[in-house]
C-alpha cells in the first residue's frame, strides 16, 4: 500500500515517511488510535515505504519489485500477527494457518475492524487470539536473516489480543535482532502490557477529519457531495463505518429508528392490538436485510442517541440537521439523560447479540418491550 492511498492523516505521513527518510526509524513503533483511523493502512505503507527500492521523499514508487510484493502483502520480509481463532487441530493457531484470508482481506479494506475480521475467518461466537505460539513464531522470523530487504518488519495488528501472551515478546522487542522493526498498531492502550508499552515509541493517530472520510467516499462511491457530506458526519472519522453507511442503504436508516421509536413508544398503551401489529410488521421488515445491515441499523441508532445526549447536555448537535435534528431534539426534550443512557444499554447489548448470530426476530421483539419500559419511566418522570 502506498501513503497516497491512506485516506487524510497528513501530519503522521510527514512523520513516518521523514523518521524512515533519515534513517531513523525506532525499532518498535506503537501506532495508536482509535478503529476506522486508518492504522492498519498507515503501517501497511510505511512498511512499503521501508523497503522501496526507489522511495521518494513523501511515498514509495510503487513500482519496484518490492513494492509490487509489498502491495499484494506477499514480501517475505514483513511478517503479519493479527488475532485468529482456532481452526482444526487441537493446536493453539498462529497467524500464518490465515494467512490466505488475511491477504484477502487487506485487498479488500484496510480499515476493517477486528469484528470484520473474525467474522471473515468463520469465528462466529469465539474470541480471537494472539497466542504464545504465535509469538514464538515472531521471535523466530525475526531471527532469521532476511530475505530481500534490509530489514524484517514484523506487524502486529491489535496487539491488545496480546494479552499476557505478550510477556513472551518482552525480550526480543527490547533488544531486537539487527534491522529488525516491529510495527505494533492498538486501539486501546489499556489493554497492552505497561511493559511493552515502555518498549515501544508511541505515536497517536486521530480519527480521520470530516472533510477527508468525505473526498475518499466521493472517490469510491457514485453519490452526491451532500450525501457524501452526511455520511462523514456521522461516520465520526471511521472509514470502516463511512464504508458500511455508503454500502449499506444508510439514508433509510433514520427512517427506520424513527419508525421503530414510534412503535416501541405506542406500546405503551396495551389495550391497542393494533400498536403491537404495527410493531411486528417493523420487526418483520428489519429481520429481512440481513445481520450486516442491522448492525449498521444499530450503530446508526446508537449515533443518533449519543447525539441525542449531546443535545440534551449542550443544546445542540453538530452532526444532525433537517428531519433528524427536529426528531432529536424531539427525543431529548422528552427523555431524561438516564433514559437516554438506559436506552443506549440495551442496543448496545442487542448489537452484541446480534454480531454473535442470534435470531433477529426474537431479539428485535423482546428488546422492543424494552425500550417500550424505558419510555413507561418517562411517564413516571414527568408525572
Ligand atoms: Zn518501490
């Protein structure tokens, strides 16, 4: 991957490209930053950038035999660790028993979270692991020499699955073999061991800027600028959700919170058969776009209730406008900040069911008599 192809981050290009221009790259690089930032692509170009035959001052070539291997992430001197489940055998998995899928997969986003991923290998309910296996398997690449290259560049994505698996790394990222560089990219610091954090030089990368999620969207995506606009918005600088609002049918989205609130509100009234019918009818509707789509659904209705908040707290939101923004202030005039929480709690949980395959139907329509409660409390508040 070259740096042109990283969507905005500027400042952190200027950074890595003139640390590996001078020669002087640390051995240990912590890229941090929140999902969807573009960490992933960052580290995928600095390693080309690393290793290009023909390097210009703010980009690889993207054309030397190097770099040719590089973009189709075969050089067999970068090394990839990411989390996997466990495939077979009885055998803990390290990263190459993947290696296909990962190559796939980085072909196909390079801002896809580790969820996207998982999923992609089958992993379905089981949680992904870095395991000690798999870092035996790094020291021991990282003492071969190399192949091409001047130097072994090791990646680890999310190295929060780590966890104490990463006491086993400690030595060999304190004192690396000769040119050896470790890229370690983390979203959540609080996960990573203080041990290897000390060992590492951190760099922060933002969310990406508004402005950029939306240039890339009109560069990928036949729509208009406003749509564009919107969906940077509220994508929050995540390009892996901007990616999922602009393939998904995101402008329904708002429609169909706006409907489903409805009815979950009318349930409060029980003597209505007619209320609940209406509220099947919704819950047939979202069972038939697929797990993709209500996730999305649900990310776009958890957005829309943190704005909800902010409104309720500042008066205001920077993200909605038009219909939205009035349906908003709407909510948050009626719902106290309590309920507006209480309500977040339990999409969030009905996302995290959802991921894990649960039926839809049924968890749309228990969790619908939920929210139907937390609006009850609201009677209660303003009695
Ligand atoms: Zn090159």
């Amino acid at each position: 991957m070259q740096f042109k192809e990283v969507i905005g981050q500027q400042e952190i290009k200027t950074k890595l490209t003139g640390m590996a221009g001078s020669g002087k790259i640390p051995h240990a690089l912590m890229l941090l930053g929140p999902e969807g930032d573009g960490n992933l692509a960052l580290a995928l170009s600095l390693a080309q950038y690393i290793q290009c035959e023909n390097k210009q001052e703010d980009d690889s070539c993207g054309v030397c035999s190097s770099c040719v291997k590089n973009q189709k992430f075969i050089h067999p001197d970068v090394h990839f660790t990411f989390p996997v489940v466990i495939k077979k055998s009885t055998e803990p998995p390290i990263s190459s028993d993947y290696i296909t899928q990962w190559r796939t997969a980085l072909a196909s986003n390079a801002y896809m979270n580790s969820n996207d991923w998982l999923q992609s290998i089958g992993a379905e309910n089981r949680q992904g692991n870095i395991t000690v296996r798999e870092c035996h398997e790094i020291i021991r690449g990282m003492n071969m020499k190399t192949y091409e290259s001047a130097y072994k560049i090791q990646i680890i994505w999310l190295a929060e699955f780590l966890k104490e698996a990463g006491n086993t790394l400690l030595k060999v990222i304190e004192e690396p073999p000769a040119n050896t560089i470790f890229i370690l990219i983390v979203e959540n610091v609080e996960m990573i061991l203080n041990t290897i954090i000390s060992r590492t030089q951190l760099i922060k990368v933002n969310a990406i800027e508004d402005t950029d999620v939306k240039d890339a969207l009109l560069k990928r995506f036949e729509m208009d600028e406003n749509a564009a606009k919107r969906i940077a918005r509220i994508s929050d600088g995540n390009f892996n959700v901007a990616l999922n609002y602009a393939e998904g049918e995101e402008n329904a989205n708002d429609k169909l919170l706006h409907r489903w609130l409805v009815c979950c509100f009318k349930l409060k009234d029980k003597n209505s058969a007619d209320n609940s019918s209406k509220l099947f009818e919704w819950v047939e509707e979202i069972s038939k776009i697929g797990r993709e789509n209500q996730k999305i659904f649900l990310k776009y209705a958890l957005f829309f209730l943190r704005e909800c908040s902010l409104i309720s707290l500042y008066g205001n939101s920077e993200k909605l406008d038009g219909e939205e923004l009035k349906f908003a202030t709407g909510l948050s005039t009626k719902l106290e900040p309590n309920q507006l929480e209480a309500l977040s709690k339990i999409l969030n949980q009905l996302y995290y069911h959802i991921e894990r395959n649960g039926n839809p139907k049924i968890l749309f329509v228990s969790n619908s008599f939920k929210i139907a409660s937390v609006f009850k409390n609201e009677e209660v508040l303003t009695d």
